[in-house]
C-alpha cells in the first residue's frame, strides 16, 4: 500500500522530493539559461563579424591580384595601388589604403560613407603585421558600427622567398541590413541556448525522480527486511524469557511517545526504537537455568544474567543499521545516581534514549502481569515512579511522560500482542519513513 501511494505521488508530482526536485533542476536550468544565453549571444556575434571580415579579405586579396597590386614595387606601385584602391572602395569596403612595404600610404580612395567617418577614425601606427587583422570600432557619439581591416601583401622573391610587398587597410561601415542580419542571427543563437538548458532540465526531471523512486524503493525494501529481522529476534528473545512478544511492543512505544515529546528525531528516534525492541537481545546467550529459574537467584546466578548487558551490547554492535541500538541495549539497567550496571553511569553520562527506555520499561513491567505478579493500577505505578525520579530516573524524562501517562495507560490496558504490535507499527512507519 505505503508502495503503490508513493508510485501515485511520483507520477502526479506531489510529494516534497519531487517539488524539491523539480525547483532546484528549473533553478539550474534557468541558470544555465541565463549564462548560455548571452555566451551564445557573444559567440553568434563575434563568427558573424568574423565571417564579414574573412569575407572582406579574401575580396581584397582577389582584386587586389586581379589589379597585380599585390607586389607594390617598382616606378608603377603607386599606378597600380591607386588603380586597385578606387575598385575596392564603394564595394565591401568603404575606405581602401595601400602602403608599402615600408608602411608609406601609396593610395587611398573612399565612398561617401567612408568619407564621412574617416576623419574620425582612429590613429595606428604604420604597419608592419605579418597576419591578416582586423579592429572592430563604434565612434563616440554614433550609432554605426565600423570594421577595419589589415591585410599584408605578399609576393615571392627571385630567391624563391615570401616576402612582404605591402598593405591593404579596408573600412567597412556595416550596414543597417547586416547589422540587422547579425542582430537577428546573435538572438536565434541566444533562445536557442536558452532553450536548450531548459529542455535539457524538463528531461532530465523525469529521469531522476525516476532513479529516485527506484532508490527509494529499493531502500524501503531493505528498510524493511531489517525490522523484519528486528521484528523476529526480539519476539525470539521473548518466546526464550517465557514472555510474548507484546512487552517489547508496548516499551517500544512508550519510548518512542515520550521521545517524541522530546523533541527526538531522525536517526536518534530510529535507534531508541531498535534499542528498546531488541533491549533484552543478550538474553540469549544466559543459559536456561538461570534464565528461566523460578525462584530467586543467588549472587553468582545474578551476575551471570547481569552479564546479558554486554553480551548484548556485543550483539549489536558492528552490525550497521543495529549500531544505535547499542545506546539503549548497554545502558537500560543504568540509573541517574549511578547504582546501576554494568558500568555505574550517572546523570547525562547515562544517553538520553537509555534514561528514556528505562522509564517506559519500569512502567510496563508494573502496569503489566506476570506469572509471579499481578499488575499494579495507574496510581500505584506512578507513585513508584514518581518515588524514583532523581535517583533511578532522569526527572526531565519524567517530566515528559507524567502528561501522556494515563493516556498510555489507557490505551495499553487489556492490549494484547496484536494491538501492541499495530501502535509500534505506526510510530515504525512515521519515524522510518516507510
């Protein structure tokens, strides 16, 4: 049932983990939305721009060697830069600048637009690039943006040697289109990216809530088994004392009640539970004649079922998901004053869920039958207690059980093993998340 309601809220989203989920994958996927977005912004821009510019110089490399202005020497280099500078300029270029290989301007020509913004460009030094290069300007005060282009010439040389033979400058005033062109281009690459990172989160969602539900199952199987197991070996532990199973129940519960008033939780509630089950699990190693002896035990008798604490204690400890169970196995025989055994622990050297256990223990054992008792009324059960907290009990355990005493009472009155079973099953439930 506990499966088959957590199947339900997977699949309808409802549950905490998949809300919790489902905000922290669209926190990082509007993240991933917000940094992809102008990243691809930059990156759609800058290709473009650099496409525009490649484009320009491979333009002026082929008029410029259509014009044989690539090797400006000779008493014709200034004819033919001139020649090659008014055929580039007005076409992708607005400006065109030939120089020598010394960096001396043998021709410029210019269109309109570039004659409007060339007195405002700025300065640079005489060339001397060995790569093509390029500037990418905005004018103070002017909306246009403007490339400016460096192309060194090259020719070979009678020795068979690449040399330098000069320079080709170009200045490209974008357009309104292109710019336009790049715009649009910059923004499908920037809601594409975002796009994509929120895709990627709405995929990746139903993934893990998928993994998640599987591990959660698989732990709550497990989970399961180990009260399962919890389960049999303290009724095994009873049926070996003569008793039943149900006072293991009840001091269950009624520590798990009082600790609940306690504030405890966690991994602190679930190892009261385990240790207050399984407190008696050194019983087992307590020989028949003793354990079972009917009438009273002489000394050496005594310490030999004393010795069921630490065997207990060895029981359980090394075995990981019984490890907290130690708590409350090695000290429930312990007292606030420090008269208990085996190791005479006092006040809050006794752990809490020891001091808890030991109430909720005394209590059932008075309230209940037993061949060689008659169980004692609510009254007379709580003027015991109340007669021993300060010296067996910690008085602020008391002062968490005195309120829901008589309601426990109450409720653990005529219960037999099944009913007992029920109320620890559904603190078991609340406390193990199962």
């Amino acid at each position: 049932m506990a499966a088959l309601s957590q199947e339900a809220r997977i699949v309808a989203g409802m549950n905490t983990f998949n809300r919790r989920t489902a905000i922290r994958i669209t926190a990082i996927s509007v993240l991933l939305a917000v940094l992809a977005s102008p990243l691809a912004w930059f990156v759609a821009r800058e290709q473009a721009e650099e496409a525009t510019v490649s484009l320009g110089m491979e333009e002026s490399r082929r008029l410029l060697r259509h014009f044989d202005a690539l090797a400006l020497n000779g008493p014709e280099a200034a004819d033919k830069a001139a020649k090659a500078a008014h055929a580039i300029a007005g076409g992708l270029f607005d400006i065109a600048e030939l120089y020598d290989a010394e960096g001396h301007k043998l021709a410029v020509a210019m269109s309109v637009e570039g004659t409007s913004v060339e007195a405002r460009l700025p300065e640079h030094l005489s060339p001397a690039h060995r790569g093509a290069s390029y500037e990418s300007l905005r004018l103070d005060g002017d909306a246009r943006w403007i490339l400016r282009i460096f192309v060194p010439l090259q020719d070979v040389a009678s020795d068979g040697q690449t040399r330098i033979s000069g320079y080709f400058e170009g200045v490209r005033v974008v357009p309104d289109w292109q710019r336009e062109e790049i715009r649009s281009h910059a923004l499908h690459a920037a809601l594409l990216a975002g796009l994509a990172s929120l895709l990627c989160g709405a995929v990746i969602y139903p993934v893990v809530v998928r993994l998640s539900a599987d591990n959660q199952r698989k732990a709550r199987e497990v989970l399961d088994s180990h009260i399962s197991m919890m389960d049999a070996l303290g009724r095994a532990i009873a049926k070996r004392d003569s008793d039943t199973g149900a006072h293991n129940y009840r001091v269950a519960w009624i520590a798990t009640r009082i600790a609940e008033r306690l504030g405890l939780q966690g991994h602190a509630m679930q190892a009261l539970i385990a240790g207050s089950f399984l407190h008696d699990v050194g019983k087992i190693g307590i020989p028949d004649a003793i354990l079972l002896k009917p009438g009273k035990l002489d000394d050496d008798e005594f310490d030999t079922m004393r010795s069921h604490v630490q065997q207990g204690e060895e029981i359980v400890t090394g075995i990981g998901w019984l490890e907290g169970a130690a708590a409350v196995v090695a000290g429930h025989h312990e007292k606030w004053n420090g008269a208990g055994y085996p190791r005479g622990l006092a006040g809050e050297a006794i752990p809490l869920a020891a001091r808890i256990f030991a109430v909720a223990d005394v209590f059932d054992a008075l309230c209940s039958k037993r061949p060689y008792k008659a169980p004692l009324g609510f009254e007379a059960a709580m003027a015991i207690l109340e007669r021993d907290s300060g010296s067996h009990f910690d008085p602020a355990v008391m002062g968490a059980f005195r309120p829901i005493a008589r309601e426990i009472f109450e409720r653990l009155a005529d219960c037999d093993e099944d009913q007992a079973r029920q109320l620890l099953d559904e603190r078991v439930r609340l406390h193990f998340g199962i």
